[in-house]
C-alpha cells in the first residue's frame, strides 16, 4: 500500500464529506463507506481504531432507527445513518494513518495556516483518547463506590453529571498546566518554523489528488442533474 503524504490525507478528508452530501443513492453510500473501510484495513489499524468504526457503525444504525420510528422514510433513515458513518469513519482514518506532528508540519508549511492555530487543531486531536479513557476511569472509579446507572433514560442522563463534573476539572487542570509548559517552551515567538517530518507529496499523491478532483466533479454534476 503507497504511503499517502498527510496534505493528501486531509484533502481526501474534505472529497469524503463532499461526496456523502452528492450521493443520492443507498447503494452508492455502501460503496462509499465500503471502500472507507477497505482502505482503512489496508492500512492495518489497531484494536482500537477497529473498535471506534464498530461503535460508529452502531450509532449510525440508532441515528437510522430513531429517524424511521419517527416517520423518516426507510431510504432517508438509511441515508442520514451512512452519511453521518462515512463523514466521521474518514476522520478514523485520518488519526489512525497520520502522526500529528506530521499533520502540523502539513498545516504550516503546506496549507500556510498559522502554527497557533494548526497546534490548537492537532492538540484538540491528540487529547481525544486521553478524554475517553479518563471518562472510563471516572466511571469505573464511581461503580467502585457503589454509584449504579440504572433507571430511565433521563435518570440515567441525570446521573452522567457524576461523571462529566470531574472530568471537566480534570481538563481545566491539564489545560492549565498545558498553557504554562508552552509559555516556559516560547510558545508564540514569532520566526521561520523548520520540521523534522517528511511531509512531501510523492507521484502516488498527485494521482489520488486528481482521482480525488475527477470523482467530486463527476458527483458534482450528476447531484446537479437529479
């Protein structure tokens, strides 16, 4: 499997969301997210990542449930559920792919965004697992003291308070300590940035980029034609 440049991988990150708006059919959102993740597999990713698109899989089918009960055709239930699947599992693959130093060093030398602003992106990235797995120790740490959820779905919601209170003081506390670390570090001094990370754009790249551009104009029209 070529070794995509991270620029590809966010370009192909922005066709993704395009395409899933343009796709009129049932059948052509199955192709799509089916190639989503076939792609991902070439890749080999982690227990996981595997684990994060089966969890994406079945809040699609809730997402696709809650709007049929609700008196949603079958075919748009069917449609809202895989274009929410298809437009968060390519974010999965982009964080399963990509370091996030060599999507920063994309950001700044590739894209020209600031690089305050292309931190603040791939910081919000890098803190989402640790975010998850504090929440299950919150959880796990309550069970532990007999905290039970049970009840109806709006006790239960009511009881989730237990959990998101401590993790709120929890990420101001790294946030804080995070703000002083950057400013000990120069965080802001203004000057040429050099990277260490190998982000240049390769043949394979400037193939899947024009792939990329054929296929959004090519949906483009047909959305244009229905």
């Amino acid at each position: 499997m070529p070794k995509l440049a991270p620029l590809t991988k966010l370009i192909l990150t922005a066709a993704v969301s395009v395409w899933a708006l343009c796709i009129p059919t049932v059948s052509g959102m199955f192709m799509l997210t089916g190639a989503q993740i076939l792609l991902l597999l070439l890749y080999r990713p982690s227990g996981k990542q595997i684990k994060a698109v089966g969890g994406l899989l079945i809040f699609a089918g809730l997402l696709t449930g809650i709007q049929y009960v609700f008196g949603s055709s079958l075919v748009f239930s069917a449609m809202s559920g895989l274009k929410m699947f298809a437009m968060s599992q390519v974010f999965v693959f982009l964080l399963a792919t990509t370091r996030l130093q060599d999507l920063t060093a994309a950001l700044v030398s590739q894209c020209r965004i600031p690089y305050e602003y292309a931190f603040m992106f791939t910081s919000a990235l890098r803190f989402v697992p640790d975010f998850l797995e504090e929440s299950k120790a919150v959880r796990e740490a309550q069970a532990c003291r007999g905290y039970v959820f049970r009840g109806n779905p709006l006790k239960r919601l009511m009881d989730y308070v237990a959990i998101v209170e401590p993790l709120v003081l929890r990420a101001i506390s790294r946030s804080e300590t995070m703000a002083m670390s950057l400013e000990l570090r120069g965080f802001g001094r203004r000057g040429r940035r050099q990277f260490t990370s190998d982000v240049a754009i390769s043949g394979c790249d400037y193939v899947a980029m024009l792939f990329m551009l054929g296929l959004t104009i090519a949906l483009a029209a047909l959305r244009m034609s229905a």
